[in-house]
C-alpha cells in the first residue's frame, strides 16, 4: 500500500491529513509492548497519541 501524494506542506500539515493512520499505529506499537511486558513504553506512546489527540481537539474547537 502506498500513501496518496499530499503535496506541498509543512510537517504539521501532512501529520494532520493522517492523524488517525498516526494514532492507531501508536496504539499497535502500545499493544505490542504491553504484549512484551513494557508497559512503561507502552503508556509513552498512549501519552503522545493522547497529546496529538488533544491537540487536534483544540485546533477543531478554534476553527
């Protein structure tokens, strides 16, 4: 599978056109450590999941 071309854009930009792709894969990898045991790594990735999770909730609310 490869990713539709996005264009020009800013880092922010093309994390935002595939913030949900983002965040399942950041939930996966949680998933996986939890599997291994490492439940630490595990919740810092929940934890940068859930701050771009928010942040998206933020900038929603602003426009």
């Amino acid at each position: 599978m490869t990713a539709p071309d996005p264009g020009e854009g800013t880092v922010g930009d093309v994390a935002g056109l595939y913030l949900g792709n983002i965040l399942y894969a950041l939930e996966l990898a949680a998933l996986s450590l939890e599997e291994q045991g490492r439940r630490e790594d595990a919740g810092f990735y929940r934890g940068i999941a859930r701050r771009l999770a928010e942040a998206r909730g933020r900038e929603k609310g602003a426009g």
